[in-house]
C-alpha cells in the first residue's frame, strides 16, 4: 500500500525492511518511521502477523509521528519479510522482548517503549510484559485474550469461527483470496474437525487447538494467568461488548489491577468498552441499532493521550480519571466507574416460567422475579445436523448481518429454542456486568451444550442480541478433565454469558433465549460423548428443563439502581 496515500503533513525519515537480531539469530523485518526533527523520540513499536502497511496500522502510525514519536513496525517471525518459522504465539514473547531490547539501545530511541494493536497484535503486546524490558513504559492491548484457551476454546467447546480463520494464515501472508472462494457452509460442516484442512492447508496449530480439547500443557505454557505478578508495565486495555474477547478482555483487566507486580500496574491500567465489534475499534457495531455519534471516538487520539503520559510524562489528567470507561447501550451514554464489577450491583433473579410450550417465539414461555411453584418442564429436540445458525452477538466475524446487535427473531421462530420474555417494563432497567444462567436440566445424551442468549425487545418486536454464553456439560465440573452426565438426569448448570452495559427501557421486554448450539460461532456438539476432534458420527438429544419449586431454573442479572 502506497504510504502517500495517507498525506503525511512532512517530510518523515523512513527506513525500511531493517533486520533487527533475535537471541536464535533469526532477523525479523522492521520498519523504522522518525519524525523529521533531530534527537531522540519515545518509541511506539507494533509487532503484527498482518500486513504492516494494511491501513488501521498506517494511521495509527502517522497519528504517533504527527505527535513526536517514532514508530517501529515490525512482522512476527515467519510471517512476511520476517525469517524463520512461523509458530503462532508462542515465539512472540521472547521475540517481542529481544525487539524492545534493540529499539531502547538505538540512538534515536529516548528509552521509552509504548506498544499498539490489536487481536492477536495485542497478544504480542501483553506476552512481553512479563520479561520486564526496562524500555516497556506502557502498552495498549486492543480486542484481545488472557489465553489462547480462551480465546479458542471459551471453557472448552471450540469457537470454530475462530479456528477456521487460521486457514487465512497459512502461508507467510494473509491467504484472503484463496477463503474468498470456499464455500463457507459446506466448509464449516466438515467432520471430523481434525481434517477440517487437509484439502486446503497444513495447518499444525489447528490441529493442535482441536486435539487439545482440555485445559493441558499445550494452553498453560502461553498463558498469562499464571504471570500477572511478574508484570509493571501499565495497560490500557480495550474492547467492544460485541467482541468476541470482550470476556477475555475483563479477565486481562483484573489480572493487572489485582495482581500485577508493581502498584502503578495495578493502579494505573484502564478498561474501555465501547459498542463494537472485534474490529474497527471506536466504530459502532452495524445493524438495526443506531448507538448514537458518542459511538464512535478517535481511537488513534486516545492511544496518544495515553502514551503522552506514560512515555513523556505529560500531565494531561488521564491518571486522574476512574479506570473503567463503558458504553451503556440503551442509554447510549459513556460512564466512567471506580471497579469491576460495580460495587452496587443489585444481582437478580429472573425466573423461568411456562405451561410446558415454550418452544419459539411463539410459545408461553414467560419470565419475572417470581421464583416458580408446581409447573411442568420445557423440552425440545437438539439435531447437530440442523443447529441454530449463529445470528449475531460477540463473533469475530465481521459481515454484515452476522455479528453484534443484531434481530434474533428468525432464530426465535425454530421450534428447538425456548422463549422465555417479560412482560413491558414498566420503568428502565439498567443490567452492567456479568450475566448468567443457572438451570435444573436434563438430557438423553451423554454429553451435550445449552446455551444462552439475553435479548432486548423492543416495541415494534425487535428482537435484539445483548450477550450470550455456551456451556458443554462435559466442562460443568472442571475445564482441565471432562465428565460425562447421566442420560435422564437432572444436573444444576451454570451458563456463563459474559459481560455487558444495557438499559432495557420502560416498554421493552427482556428475553432468555435457551438452546443447544451456536454454529458456526462454535462447533456443534454431536451428542456421542465423544471427542471432537475426531468424531464423524451425530445423535439426537432430548433436552429438558425443568423451572419447580425443585429446579427453579432463573436467569442472573446485574441491576444497577437507578
């Protein structure tokens, strides 16, 4: 990509393709960007597995030189101009830091580091941090993870959307054209997982990811979780309630203001959710929702206030400002808050009533704070061959009409979802923090999902996506070994559905949707209690759920008093 095309106001001093040494002697390929002037700059350094010259990384760096920073970019090892073999993350830490060594040791380097970008951008960043560079001054992690568990496998079922996306990094460069012409369906479909690629690409670290189906080595020895304590570096972490990080993103901001090492990492480091998806930060999710102009922020501007502080010691107010900073959709306003979660939090109980039909949209499901008496059970049929197509919420994906806020009532319509809904509210209801379901339920399978999704409808019938977790009975007990259930059984479970900010307002509904997939966000279970990776074969499951005075099945909502 042609730099020009972004008008840079002067003249700047560029160097490409500079080779910057690794402690194995492998060269990585970096490009240098110096402001015009003489002396020495604070350093902003971006570590991508992307194309370097791609346009959100261009900005980014014409916004840093435009304010008396230089700039290094630089691709990951394999990747690009960069030597050596390509292994996703688990060299970045290493290679990361060895980089920081050599920008702090340059003479135009003022021996302050900052670093930017996101996804797994913004993993290279947070992976350095433990090694404690004397350089590192601050960083910026953007829509990204406290692992790779986390991120692939959310407590153990595989967000296959995810997965399939390292076909896009099969080679040195990002494989775009080649995806653009499969068909995405039929592509998904493919059993057993562990084969997925094998007429496309080799992939090792997918297959790696499949096969690793628990909590083990292969995902402990890359994690951060064990190394908060190691860590001074402040972050300013940052995501979208419509990322599909966004719960990985809660996760890395308590571990670095409750355990990082040093008082001004635990202190200093910032959370920002805005309404967006995994990508483009600081633009408004797409679809039938208008969030409003405070929507969308100047992301670039706001990574360079925050760096002016760490790297120049400018004293421009920020550390004097609340940590945390979040979109309340709804409302569509931006609040700043002391802590997560709020401290006055009011959790409650949404129970989940019915008449045994509340299969649909159209059904009798209905849901209040009234804990149930003697009422019978909701049932339905789970077919992996026929799953509940995802429809908006925290994916990755970024087409239109797939993620984020989107009307969820073409999935309301199957008769495999239950509907619970209230009645209008009679005043808002603000819900900030994390959701989730506890349900009594039982299955014909040995192991099996239940999912659950909080939808905002709104008068004219809307229906839409707040946020949404899955659970696979396997996991309910441990993340690190699997345990299967007793057909007929009933099991308490727990359905984490992850963090969010919403005012329901006065005349909207508040909805639970209850089902047993998500695909092709994540894999479908296929009801064999087998593993996944290399199962082919697929079983109906019976599921019921039961809302008694026994199993008093209730959806957990973080109320904010208003």
């Amino acid at each position: 990509m042609n730099i020009s095309k972004y008008q840079f106001s002067q003249k700047y001093h560029i160097q490409i393709d500079v080779r910057v040494p690794m402690r194995d002697g492998v060269t990585l390929s970096t490009d240098v960007y110096l402001p015009s002037k003489e002396g020495t700059f604070p350093t902003m350094l971006v570590r991508t597995i992307y194309d370097n010259q791609s346009e959100n990384h261009m900005v980014t760096t014409k916004g840093f030189l435009d304010e008396g920073y230089a700039v290094a970019m630089q691709d990951c090892r394999g990747r690009f101009d960069s030597h050596g073999e390509f292994n996703p993350y688990y060299q970045e830490a290493e290679d990361g830091y060895d980089t920081q060594e050599w920008i702090g040791s340059q003479s135009w380097c003022d021996g302050n580091i900052g670093m930017f970008g996101g996804s797994y951008v913004g993993y290279t960043q947070s992976l350095t941090a433990p090694l404690r560079s004397k350089y590192l001054k601050a960083m910026v992690p953007t829509v990204s993870q406290q692992d790779n568990f986390g991120h692939w496998r959310v407590d153990g079922p595989l967000q296959l959307h995810v997965a399939m996306n390292f076909i896009n990094m099969a080679g040195r460069t990002m494989q775009m054209g080649p995806r653009s012409l499969i068909d995405s369906e039929e592509f998904y479909r493919r059993l057993p997982l562990i084969s997925a690629l094998d007429d496309i690409a080799d992939v090792p670290f997918y297959r790696a990811c499949v096969e690793h189906n628990t909590y083990d080595d292969f995902w402990k020895g890359n994690s951060l979780r064990y190394v908060y304590n190691e860590i001074d570096t402040p972050a300013y972490i940052v995501t979208g309630w419509y990322d599909n990080l966004v719960h990985e993103g809660f996760k890395l901001y308590r571990g670095w203001s409750k355990e990082a090492r040093s008082k001004d990492a635990r202190q200093l480091s910032k959370l920002l959710v805005g309404p967006w998806l995994h990508s483009p930060v600081g633009e408004p999710a797409p679809g039938p929702i208008d969030f409003g102009s405070a929507a969308k922020i100047d992301f670039v501007k706001e990574q360079v206030r925050w760096n002016d502080r760490r790297l120049k010691g400018v004293d421009n107010g920020i550390d004097d400002e609340p940590p945390v900073r979040i979109f309340v959709m709804g409302e569509n306003v931006w609040r700043s808050e002391n802590e997560w979660p709020l401290a006055r939090t009011n959790y409650t109980n949404y129970y989940l009533h019915g008449q045994g039909s509340a299969n649909s949209l159209l059904g009798d499901g209905v849901l209040n704070e009234s804990a149930p008496g003697d009422e019978p059970s909701d049932s339905y049929t789970y077919d992996p061959d026929d799953p509940v197509w995802t429809l908006g919420g925290q994916i990755m994906a970024i087409q239109e009409n797939i993620a984020g806020p989107q009307d969820r009532r073409p999935v309301e319509r199957r008769s495999d979802v239950l509907v619970y809904s209230t009645s209008p509210l009679e005043s808002d209801i603000e819900v900030t923090g994390p959701v989730s379901l506890t349900m009594y339920a039982s299955s014909s399978a040995t192991d099996t999902d239940f999912t659950g999704t909080l939808v905002d409808v709104h008068p004219d019938g809307k229906a839409i996506i707040i946020t949404e977790g899955l659970l696979g009975v396997r996991y309910r007990e441990s993340i690190e070994e699997t345990t299967p259930i007793t057909p007929g059984k009933v099991y308490e479970l727990n359905v984490d559905m992850w963090e969010t900010s919403n005012v329901f307002k006065a005349g909207h509904c508040i909805r639970l949707e209850i089902s047993s997939s998500n695909f092709p966000r994540f894999e479908r279970n296929l009801n064999t209690g087998k593993h996944s990776a290399f199962d082919s074969d697929m079983q109906l499951a019976h599921q019921t759920i039961f809302h008694d005075s026994n199993g008093p099945s209730h959806l957990v909502l973080p109320i904010i008093p208003r």
